[in-house]
C-alpha cells in the first residue's frame, strides 16, 4: 500500500511538472488563478522592452519613461507580444522601497493606472498608464498591479 501511494504522488508530480505555463494560448482558457504564477515558468522581454509578468490570467508588462515619471502597463495575449484589450477601468499599482544605482532611496509608491485618452474602445484597453514623481528615479522597479478585469478581481507581481 506504501509504495502504491508513493507511485500515485509520484505520476502526480510529473504530470505537474510537464503542465507546464497554462497561459501559452488563449489566456481565457486557463484557470481562474488568484496570485501569479512567475514561479512556475520564465518570461521574456516583452514587446516594448519591458519586464513581463502575470496579471491574473493574463501576461502584462510593465515599462518605465523615466523623463515623464510614467509607467505603463499593458495587457497582451498568450503570445506575451500582441496587446489584448481587456474589459477593466483601472488598475492600482504599488511598489516596494528600492534604491538608485547611487544609494538613493525611492520610496514605495501606490499609482493609479488609467487607459490613456481616446484608447479604450468598447469599454476594453490593453494600456493603463499613470504617473508619479519617484518614478523619475532610475532604479529597478518591484510591486504588484491589482484591479478588475470582466469584474472579476486580478492581480500580479513584477520585478524588473
């Protein structure tokens, strides 16, 4: 009987295993997930040269302009490339306390994220972008983006 369940785990956590990232295809077809998954599979560069993270069921990135102190988040589809219009109003992003490459201290920020004037179509965005005067700092960003989207609760973690 041992060894029989010890077989069972362990056909469960190669079938776990070989799953792999759920949200390779279309991202409405994956799990309702509530937190992300980074740990689970690695993301690349996104389209714009930004970190790419989950937001819910969904693959965000995030990018910074330092000289407008603006970031932006944008929502793409299972490719991690192509903008995906979402149903969302807003989205709140806050970071952690980080540093410059010269010891200064940017302090933890909360930005509200808003589509940009004239973008959302439908009451859909892909792009949510808001501002604040740290994010003239040139440091390496790290927090979490939370919201609504179809008015079910997502959020995600990113780290540059």
């Amino acid at each position: 009987m041992r060894y029989t369940n010890l077989f069972g785990l362990g056909i469960l956590t190669a079938a776990l295993a070989l799953t792999g990232c759920e949200n390779k295809g279309d991202p409405t077809k994956s799990g309702d997930k509530k937190s992300s998954h980074a740990d689970d599979h690695a993301h690349g560069k996104g389209p714009n040269g930004g970190v790419v993270f989950d937001l819910g069921k969904y693959h965000a990135e995030f990018t910074v302009d330092h000289d407008k102190k603006q970031c932006t988040v944008l929502l793409l589809g299972g490719d991690e490339k192509t903008p995906k219009a979402v149903s969302a109003d807003e989205f709140i992003l806050t970071t952690k306390e980080t540093k410059t490459k010269d010891g200064k201290v940017v302090p933890p920020m909360t930005i509200k994220l808003a589509p940009p004037a004239g973008e959302a179509k439908d009451g859909k965005a892909s792009k949510f972008v808001g501002t604040d005067p740290g994010l003239g700092n040139v440091a390496d960003f790290e927090g979490t983006v939370a919201g609504e989207i179809a008015g079910k609760p997502s959020s995600g973690e990113f780290k540059e």
